[in-house]
C-alpha cells in the first residue's frame, strides 16, 4: 500500500516498480450537511468519464451529482513514524499500521507465530468523532483497482464485509453497521438511488461505508490484503511463503481483522520512543525508510519447502542485490538474523562463480577464484545459476560486472552475521567457502605476491574488454569504476580484518596470517595515497583526485562487529583511522562535499549523492568519529524526499542534486536504523529498540 | 494477439479490454546492408529511455546504434481473411492462421481432440526469400512485454527456443538456427557485443532470431502461446479449461509447435472459398469479425469439471451479455451447438428470476415470472445468482432493466438451439422453463387478456422508477425503449410464432394455442400501426416517428428456423411480412437510413449505427427481401472499420457517424456470417463452408 501523494498516485499492488495510480478514498461525511463528504486528497474524477464509454450519445441519468471534495491542506495534520502513519482532518483520524517486527526462523518456529509476522495485510483505522454531531454520519475507505484484468467487487462473508480486485487486492472490515459498493462513481455508493444498484461492478471504485452514531467517538478497524495465488517467480519457480500459511484471500482478511490487535501492538511504543530519541526529522525519515524497504521485501517458498528471503531493488526489482544487501544488513540482522544466512546460502548455492582476471589493457589472464553475482534475478525472474540480470561484457560504466565489489559483500556480510550470532555450525559449513573467498581476493591484488598492495587491481575476464564497476554505478570515475577504487579498497581491509578472526577459529592459521598481511598492505596503500593537504584521492594511482566521503565507509564493518579496536585511535590501524578522519574533516572544510542547501556530496566531481550512503556515513562520522549531528544537513535530505517532483516515489536513494532520478520506491534506506546504534553493542541496542524486550526471544539462530 | 496498427498498440495479452500496447517485431536484415533490418511497422523506440532510469548521468557505453527500420507503407501488402492474415514486404512474408474449428462437445470428446481445438496458441509463419541473398540473413520475431509485474526472460528446453514474459505470454519455435534474447534495444539482441549479454533481462524486449542461408527460401514457424495459471474467475471459482489438458506453459509451446500443420491445416481452403464466393470486401469483413470474436471467447471449467463456455462483450468484458449470444448464435451453432445449450442452461441455472411487472406512471403491480439477467458478470468476476453486472434500479436509459428483451432472447436462442439440432432431451428438461418464459412473455404485454396487443406493455418492477431498455441502450428512444419498441415487438411476434411448435411437441396444447393468438396479435399490432405511407413507428402509440431498420430483425429468427413459411410473401403473416417490407423501403428510398457516404443509419433520428445488426439486416434484406447486395453500404461499412481512428480496436460495433465510440474491440460482428447462408438450409450451408466437409462430424448434439 502506498500513499501520501496528492491524487490517484497510490493504492494496493504487489510486485509493481512504483504507486499502483489508483485513487484511494479516506472520507467522512460533513457534520452539517448531510450527504456531503470530506476526503483526503487522494484520489481524482477519471472515473467519471469510463461511463462515457457505454452512453455513446450522452443520454445519461445515472449520474450523481458531486458531493466528495478533498480537506483543505490547511486542515490536514500528518505523523510520520516507523510504524503509524496518521492524518487528521476535521473529525477525522486516519491511521496505517506498519508493524516492525522480527520473523521468527521459518525452518523452526511455530505456524502461528510465522502468521503473525508474515499475514499479507495492513491493519487500517478510522477514528470519527461525531461527540457534537446531530446525525449519524458515514465514513468510508475504499479504492478504485488497477488491475487491467480484473473487476472490482463488493463481497461478504459471515461478519466480514470486502471490497476488492479479484483474489489480489482487497479491503474488509468487521463493523456492523458496514456495506460494500462498487460504481463509477463513490458518490453512487454513498448514497444510493436504490440499496440494490450497490453492486454495479461496470464501475471500478469500491468503498467500505460504515456509520457513526451522533454523540459518540468510534473507531473502526480496517484491513488492506494482498495475495497472489500465481507462482511468485519463474527461472526459478516458488510461491509466496504466507500461501503456506493461509488457503486464500478471504483467510488473509478474516485472519487479519481478528488478530489485528495482536498485530499492531509493537507499533505505538516503537513510534514514541523514536521520536522522542531522534527527533522529528530522523524519526520520520527512518520510517519512511522502513516502510520503503518492507514494500521491496518478499518471502518464498521452493516447492521443495525452502524458504528465501528476497529483497527487491525498489523500482528497478532486482533481487537480492548483493550491494544493498550489504548495506541493509544492520536492519536484517537486528531483526531476523535468519534472512542473512538465507540470503548469504542462496548466494553460496545458486549466484557464485569461479572467474580468472587481468590486468587492463592485456589479454593475459590470471586466476581469480570464488565471487558472487550483482543479483539473482529481476521482476520475480530468477536468472540462471552463476548469472545476474544486470551484468554485461564489454562495458566500463552501468551494467558492467561487479565481481570484486560482491565478493566483497559476500565476506563481509558473513562476518557481520556471525560476529553478531556466533553460529558456529554455518561458520564450519562454509568453511571452504570462507577460504576460497579470501583467495580469490588476494588473487584480485595482484598475482605475484610481492607486488601486492592490498588493493584490487585485476577485474574478472567476464568484463571481457569491459571493466568492474561499484554499486554506485551511475556515478562518474571517483565512485562508479572498482579497480584501485578508494571506498572499495576500505571496505577491502575491512574484509580482511575481520575475516582473519574466523579463519583462525576454523583451524585456517595460514590463510588467517595472510588475511593480517594483506590487512596492513591495504591500510598503508590507503595512508600512503594522502596528498599533502591530507586528502585521499578517489581512485588510487590512477589520477582521479575527486574527493567522495564513502571513503570511510569500511570503517562501520569492524565497528558494527564489535571489534572496536581495529578503529579505535589507539589500535593497530590508528594510522588508517586518522588518515580517513583527516581525509572527512577535508571532505567539509573545503565545502567540496557539500550541496549548497547543506545537503552532502558523496563526490566532489559529481551532482549525484546516495541518500542510504550518507545516513551510513553520518553513522561514521557521529559514533566513531565522533562528529556532532548536522541537523541542517538532516533537513536538507528530509526536504529532498519530501521535494514535489519525489515523494510520490515514497522512499528514494540516489538524488541528482536533490532530485530523485534513479533507485527511486527503494530499500536501502533502512541504513538509518544505525542512526539507534550504541557504539558499546551496537546490533544489540538496535535489536532492543526495534523489539521492545527482546530477552524472551533472544536466541539469534 | 492484436496487432495491424502502427506503433507500439497490440501485443500479446489475455483478459483485457483493449489490445495490450505492446512492440511488436517482425523483421528481416537488409539483403545489401549486413547488420541493418527492415520491420514491420508495429514499434517505437519507448523501451531506449528505460535505460536512463539506470544511468542517472549518462555515461552510457552499453547503448547500440539504430539499425532497424520499418519498412515503407509502400512495401507492404496485406491480406486478411477468416483464418489467414498475410503480410508481404520486400524479401519478408508473415502469415498469422487463426484457424475457424469446431470445439467437440468437452462432455464426450476425446482429449487429443480438445487439445487440438483448445490449445491456448497461435501459428505465426516467417517466410524468407534468400534466393537472391550473399550472405546468410537474420530474420526475427518478437514483443516488448507490457505485464506490470514480470519481466521478459528467454529460455530453451530442449529443442525448443522461446522468450516471453513470466509463464502467461510466450513465443517459441523449433527452428535450429534460433536463439533467445532480451534487452533495452532489439539491435542488442539481433547483434549482441558478447553473446554471453543475450540474457540481460532488465531490458523488456525480447527477440527471437533465426538464420536463413543465402540462396533459399526458408518458412520457419512460430507459436504465440498463452497461459494463465490463476483461477480465471471470482464470484464463481472456476479455470482455464485448457488447464484440464495442458499443465503449463512449456507444454502449450512444445505441443502447439509439434502439431502446428494440424492446427493450420484448414486455414487455406476456408480462407480462398471465402473470398472467392464473398469477395474482398466482405471476406475481410468477415475475417476481422470472426477474430475479435475469438479474442473475446472463453472456455472455463469449475471446480467440479463443469464445463462454462463465456463470450466476453469487448472492451465492456461482461460476460455472456444474453443481448449479444443472440446475435452470435449463427456462428455459434454452425460451429458449436453445444456452446449455445451451455450458456442456455447457465441462464437458467444461475441467471435468470422471477419478476412482477407494472405500467409507467403507476405503482400498481402485477405477476410478471420467468426472465434473465442482462449478463453474468464482468471481467471474470460472476454476478451473484439472479444479478447482472450491469443493470441498475431507477434508471430510463443506459444500464437499466432489459428484462423482457433477455426472456424474448433466450426463447429464441432455444428456439433455434432446438430447431437445428432436434435436441429432444434437452427440450423435454425444460419444458417447464420454456412454459414459463411464454406465460412471462404473456404477462408482460397486459394483465388483462382482453386488453393484449402481442406487444410488451409493462416493466419489472426491479426497474423501480425506470423502465426497460433494449440491447441498443446507447441510442435514443426510437431503439432504447423497450416499451412497445417496434425492433422489440417484431422479435416479440418471433418469439411466439416458433415456441408454438416445440410446446406443441412437448405436449403443451394450451400454451401453445396461446402463443399462436398472441404470435398474431403482435403481427396485427404492428401492422396496423403503419403510417399512411407504409412507414412503421419506432415506438409504437407512443409518438415516436423515428424510422428504423432493426424493424425487420425479428425477420431472421423463423428463416434460421428453417420456418420459412412464417416469413414467405403468402405464408400465415404475409402481411406482416410486406408490412415491414413497405417500411424498409421507404427507410432507404426516403433516404433517412442512410449516412452520406453510402452507409446503413439504423436510426432515422440518431446518428449511432451498430455494424453488427446492419450486417444481420442486410442478410435479412438481400436473402429474403431479395434486395441486391449494397456494395457502397459495403465499402463504406468496411472504411469505417478501417478508420484510422477506429482500427486500433480491432473489429468495433457502434459507429457514431463512422467513429468508434463505444462496443469497441467487439465480438458481434459474426452476425456477417449470415452472408454465407443459403436459404434453403442456412445453418446447415454455414457449417458446411466453415468445416470444409462436416459430413464425419454432423452430430450436433
């Protein structure tokens, strides 16, 4: 469900790129003119004009006259949390419930917990208060479907009253006093002619219109379901996991209103202890963000009964892009370890392959080793094994392969995940996997084992006359090419650091010792590549003097495992740390990293910032090196998702000079959770935040 | 599959309204220029900006130069027939086969029958010729998908080579030079950098391509296939039928491939009758029909194996609209007599109730009894029991009550059901349905046996404050009320001329004695209310002057019969028959049921024109008025359809002074199979032209 946007540029869909364009009705009658009516601004007229279609001549009498007029802006008031989205207007209170909560491991918990968690619905509430109205009045909800190839209908069931498209969309309620109507026009089935010409299903609007009594405040429940009784995905094929769990449409809605005050209950306490930490402007932004990443989120079933966890790129639906993978993983891993090691197996099992490299501008190869694909699929296609959808020979810039970069991802998320589970049975499963991946590092440096440095310096002969690229793809040389890239090449020894723990713990003392060595080559490459003033230049060796402020991103790795030391300004990298530290002082001082609204600059060279990136390096940059919060940056990021020409987009990350034009509808901005992190135990602290008291549910695999 | 219109405006699709607004590519490679191709004109270039949405900054080096072109308007020729649509440009022929089969009875046939009538695909034909060439060229076929939610995906399966969109749309072929691509650029895929790119599925385009040497001609064949693995319809469960014999997509492909001269092996002899015997004209009009009516039908079966045969109204997409079966009866019983009994009995079953009737202007009620709904439901979504989609209480025109026209319907379609296939069985299991719609039919014209004129007098009372209307709702008062409408009242007059002898078999003395005194009742009536010119009324007593042709459509219905005696110039209502025949006249002599280029006004005071009863008319006027053929009316018919406005929409019923405002994307047409008949034995000659020699398969029922 996506709303929020003036007009029909919302509504209820699954599996679309963006809004579904429909009108949604939010609405209550006047309280002192009887059958006129208030709605928020959603929705517009178009389907007024679908009836043309069957009166050729224009003869019509079935029309209604117009009686539904948005609220005023000035009389609408909205609250942003993680979890509540409420508006109110006049006697009027509209909320949307998203609960944030942890899925318990499919593979172990009980039927009725995975219900909970995973029931495709959204808890909605109308609240009228009519204390000083003189008659009973109406308030409605509904929507006009988008579905090109169903109908809407009204339907019900027992207590249940429904109106939706086909078996997909739907909303339901179980007050009494409510009936379902479907017309062109909502003003037909507000006040109908005749009780029996509600069901005209010609006309794609459909509303719930229930009463409230004069004198009394009421609170009416609502729920928006989804299902899709299709096989979720081809190449691959895997059906939604919640079929699982419920027969059919109408399970989801009964299932849903009778447990709906089970499934909101995390929602108040989460929304008021966020604000009253962040702030107005993080706590909203962090919301908008979750709600973006749940919209991309999707859990299947194989037929064989496997679960996979998948995530969709936002607009682009990719799925389980591996590079926002690794940046979302602090939101996963706080929430529901599981899905990590769900996504790191599917990658292991299905979107791995062994490469050879060379240097550019030779033909000469080389061994490469074990990396991972870009993604595995796009739009519910699963790519073939070893292949993403997004991955080109050939190319230097977008489309290119990014093997060094996701092979990356791939040691750092497993580090990540089992620093934070210490599940030791994964660690000795994938064992071999661990050490082939650090090999096929090492092999990306350079062959010979003198002229190593640390740094990535071979792309994968897939790029054939091409070369890798980053996850930030469509930006210029300083942050879009991988080879001797400075950010890369951070996240590199972070890769290196951590591994060398757990190789030690699986008896691999040599390839730990080597993780070590080539650890320091990286730190001093990274040090030594200063310039006088102190800055890092963005490609290393390679005359790229763009200055970008992901250069400190590998520093949140050690930190978020709990392995303070190796960024501390004492520890065995403190040389790295001041270097880095210097390098951001440089990146502000200058204003070289900044948007003239305050907003950052991820590059000096480019208009294009990575709104995920900054919340991660303002993550950086206040916990570890302990800068203070820049609230006029905060700001400006907030009024960039907020700007007219984005926000109907809900959450977007990359943004040309303040301008959403790409990674739009996105999830990587959950990065914002780390914004909650306690630097002494920071996935913990995020964990008790987000679950309230999580002691009851503690274990983590 | 819709296509014929320039642009990116028809596709491959099921379900919907309109064509899909998909590209479609059907090409060839120049025989000079290597590596530059000639399509046909059924694309734009939309899908190269869906790129930028990834490369926020243009830095793109994955973009392919132009090098496909549509041929020149000059180049191309096209024949349209029934069952073949040819299209010849340059060294390229595309043949598109439709074939017009006889589905067997699912209640007895043998599977492999029914899978070779019911195979969710169609045979598409490249034809090369190389003769000329020097190098080896590529020709290929392919479409843009336009399904919101999935993405285009090649594949192979065994010999096998296909590209299409999730598992609902596909082309394939067997063809051994073939592959598979997909990609932003078709020149991605027709010259791909790396071959390895063929499968870069965030482009929504894909292509098939084959090789045809130098030095040949080469037909390589193709499948369009279709496939929808939901449940097909809401209010009422049901599926697919063909999911009965096909378990997926894969199996359509591989089995409509392997079979594919079986499917197409009576395309050729019906297309050359039909033009031979009807002439360009009218066997392109024909074809058009015949193919919009195939693209509105639908085979369903419910949960327990019952077979629901539905004709979708076009671009409306109510289902069996009783108004429109009518109509396509000919075609239908030609092809398919057990599809006619079908709909009758889900009439019955599900859509039919008991009404009271009253006077306009009067509050007083009186027994009305047995009728049927307009329609079952709109787009797959059934109607509850008893309930049409469409109509509405309180209204006088458009999507009213079309109570009394719906039970004169399904009298007649009975009537003629029984009157071709002498299904004695069937007669005698509704016997006491066929006696009630005659005492319905009765009551409807006065409570008072005395007061009876054979003509409807009074509306249900489900009206409410509105009255009936007629099939032609979107035209004025001359044909939209059904209140003592002349085209009704003739219908009327048929009603009770035919049902008088199949109650008379089924032992129904009185009732049928009571049909005949009402069958010339309403003769009289008509006949009497003709102006001193010979001109009939459009609403008979009621003041309504305007001139109609639809008069004589109830003409048809004893002819089809077979009752040709009831319709002769010295038969039992040969005044009823130079009555109508005076009135036709003066409607074309007086000039005010023509429009200025020549075609049928149905409507002296409207300027609504609805080709499918012109086409039924004209049948009536030519075979048994013996009017010559009107070959200006016929061309001018033909413009209107091939309007440049018009012919997006395939075949289009109602023209408002020759533009498609409404009942676009139509199945109605069919009523020109009416041109085939032979009046000795008009059902019986249809068929035998449609089957080639129906001798081995005469059991109609």
């Amino acid at each position: 469900m996506t709303f929020g946007y003036k007009g029909s540029k919302g509504g209820l869909a699954t599996e679309l790129k963006g809004p579904a364009d429909e009108s949604i009705f939010v609405g209550l009658e006047e309280s002192r003119r009887q059958g006129m009516y208030q709605c928020l601004p959603f929705f517009d007229g178009t389907e007024e004009s679908a009836a043309d279609d069957y009166d050729i001549e224009g003869l019509r009498d079935y029309q209604h006259r117009k009686s539904i007029f948005p609220f005023s802006d000035d009389d609408i008031e909205r609250t942003l949390g993680a979890s509540l989205d409420t508006w109110k207007a006049g006697d009027l209170t509209f909320t949307v419930y998203t609960p944030v909560r942890s899925i318990p491991d499919p593979e172990t918990a009980a039927p009725a917990d995975l219900q909970l968690a995973l029931v495709p619905a959204i808890i909605l509430e109308l609240t009228v208060d009519n204390r000083k109205g003189t008659f009973a009045r109406k308030a409605f909800l509904g929507f006009s479907g988008s579905n090109r190839k169903r109908t809407m209908r009204p339907w019900k069931i027992g207590d249940l009253t429904a109106v939706g498209q086909a078996n997909s969309t739907a909303i339901a309620t179980l007050d009494p006093t409510a009936y379902a109507g479907t017309a062109f026009q909502p003003e037909a089935i507000l006040d109908p002619r005749w009780p029996e010409n509600l069901d005209f299903t010609l006309g794609n609007t459909g509303l719930l219109v229930v009463e409230v009594p004069a004198g009394e405040i009421k609170t009416v429940q609502f729920t928006a379901a989804f299902f899709e009784n299709d096989p979720a995905t081809t190449g691959l094929e895997t059906n939604y996991f919640y079929k699982s769990l419920f027969a059919s449409m109408d399970e989801v809605l009964d299932y849903s209103l009778k447990n709906a005050d089970d499934i909101i209950a995390p929602c108040k306490p989460l929304d008021d202890y966020l604000s009253a930490t962040l702030g107005d402007v993080r706590s909203a932004t962090l919301g908008h963000a979750i709600k973006s990443y749940f919209g991309s989120s999707q859990f299947l079933q194989t037929p064989e009964g496997k679960p996979l966890w998948v995530i969709n790129e936002g607009e682009y639906r990719m799925m389980n892009t591996f590079d926002l993978t690794v940046d979302q993983i602090y939101f996963e891993l706080a929430l529901n370890p599981w899905t990590v090691r769900n996504v790191l197996d599917q990658f292991v099992e299905r979107y791995s392959y062994y490469d050879d490299v060379k240097f550019p501008d030779s033909d000469q190869t080389y061994p490469g080793g074990l990396t991972f694909t870009h993604d595995m699929g796009v739009a519910n296609h699963f790519s073939p094994p070893g292949r993403s959808c997004y991955e080109q020979a050939g190319l230097k810039g977008v489309f290119s392969y990014m093997s060094c970069e996701e092979l990356i991802n791939w040691i750092l998320c497993s580090c990540l995940y089992l620093s934070h589970t210490r599940d030791v049975q994964w660690a000795k499963q994938n064992q071999s996997t661990l050490a082939d991946a650090l090999r096929s590092l090492v092999n990306r440096d350079h062959p010979d084992p003198q002229q190593r440095n640390g740094v990535m310096s071979l792309d994968s002969t897939r790029c054939q006359t091409g070369a890798e690229i980053t996850t930030y793809d469509s930006l210029d040389k300083s942050l879009g090419q991988a080879r001797n890239n400075l950010y890369l090449a951070v996240k590199t020894w972070a890769c290196y650091a951590l591994i060398e723990e757990h190789l030690l713990t699986l008896g691999e003392g040599l390839l730990a010792d080597l993780a070590r060595s080539q650890a320091k080559l990286c730190a001093q490459t990274i040090v030594d590549s200063a310039d006088d003033q102190g800055f890092l230049p963005a490609v290393i060796g390679e005359g790229v003097d763009a200055r970008i402020i992901p250069a400190i991103e590998g520093l949140i790795f050690p930190y978020i495992a709990g392995r303070l030391e190796l960024v501390s300004a004492d520890g065995p990298y403190a040389d790295l740390r001041a270097t880095l530290e210097k390098h951001l002082d440089l990146c502000f001082s200058t204003g070289v990293c900044r948007f003239p609204d305050g907003g950052w600059k991820l590059s000096s060279t480019s208009r294009n910032s990575w709104l995920s990136k900054i919340y991660l390096c303002q993550s950086i940059a206040e916990q570890l090196l302990k800068l203070p919060v820049d609230q006029k940056a905060d700001n400006a990021h907030w009024n960039w998702l907020m700007d007219e020409d984005n926000s109907y987009f809900a959450w977007s990350d990359q943004m040309l000079a303040g301008k959403a034009h790409g990674s739009r509808y996105y999830p990587r901005g959950v990065t914002a959770i780390l914004w909650l992190a306690d630097q002494e135990a920071p996935l913990k602290s995020i964990r008790e935040i987000l679950l309230g008291n999580p002691s009851k549910q503690d274990a983590l695999i």
